[in-house]
C-alpha cells in the first residue's frame, strides 16, 4: 500500500513534523510517497529516517519539489 502525502507550500520542520504524524498510521510494510518544495527536505528526511529507523527508498527532484518514497 502506498500513500500520498502533498507537503508542496510548506516550510521547514512543517513537512518532516508532518510526515512523523502520518508514520503513527502507517503499516509495517506500506510506503509512503512525499512530495515537498522546501529547500531543506532532501537533507531533513534523510535525518528523519535515520533517526526513526524508516526506510528511505529514493528521494528525487520532481522539477521543482522533491518526491521521497518511505518505506515502513
């Protein structure tokens, strides 16, 4: 399973703050595909994952925002 979380328009922490609410609900196995046009997501959901024990599959320029695929 697959969702979508759009985080396009926000600032720094607010799509990582975002993203580790969503992970509360995620299923063991499931993915969850990011989208984000803050400067800083690429470095800060890398951090994330690390620190959360989540896995970071890719995290790409979409021209313009980045798309990072988690895997749960």
């Amino acid at each position: 399973m697959t969702e979508v979380l759009n985080c396009r328009g926000l600032r720094c922490p607010k799509p990582v703050l975002k993203v580790a609410i969503k992970a509360n609900s995620m299923p063991p196995g499931s993915t969850l595909e990011v989208h984000a046009d803050c400067p800083s997501f690429s470095d800060d959901i890398k951090k994330w994952c690390e620190n959360s024990g989540k896995v970071l599959i890719s995290c790409v320029d979409n021209g313009g925002y980045q798309v990072a695929t988690i895997q749960f």
